[in-house]
C-alpha cells in the first residue's frame, strides 16, 4: 500500500468540499470536526495526521474519492463506526482513538 501525504492545499480543499455538501465546520485546537448531524462527522486531526469519517456518510464518500479505501483502523470500539486515513505512516489501531 502506498503511503499517503497531506499538505495544507489538500487540507484545505477537503474542507470545501465538505462545507459544499452542507457539513458545518467545527475547529479545535487539534483537529477540525466536520458535522451534516447526529451520527454524521468526519475528522481532519492536523497534530497526528488522521482523517476520520463516520461509515456511509457522504463524507466517508468525499475521502475515499481523493485518497481512494482507508489504510488503517481506529480504536475496537471505534472501528465499525469509522474509516480512518493515515498519513504519517501510522497503520495500527492502538493510540489512534478520536478524540
């Protein structure tokens, strides 16, 4: 599997999108949730490098069109809820719980 980069374009653009397709942005000092409603969310984490979307929203679809099917896993208890993207080489579970 090929690693994945992010750059701050990249970041940006993901982010229009999302806000195009009716997601409210809401910032944090890590990371920036994206909200469409209950049950509806992805995650842009800028300190670890992580994009995290809930399975089945149009924001899981958004992701997977740029950076095609997700690369790692989150937490147990989190892993049938969301994909999750790395782009820091990390691919395991352990640690990578949102927050």
């Amino acid at each position: 599997m090929k690693p994945l980069s992010l750059d701050p374009q990249q970041a940006e653009a993901i982010a229009t999108r999302l806000r195009d397709a009716g997601y409210t942005a809401n910032p944090r000092q890590e990371y920036t949730s994206f909200s469409k409603g209950r049950g509806d969310k992805t995650y842009l984490h800028y300190s670890r490098n992580v994009i995290r979307a809930t399975v089945g929203t149009q924001g899981e679809e958004i992701i997977r069109a740029i950076f095609g099917s997700p690369n790692g896993k989150a937490s147990d208890s989190q892993n049938d809820q969301y994909s999750t993207w790395f782009f820091n080489g990390y691919a395991d579970k352990a640690g990578s719980k949102v927050y």
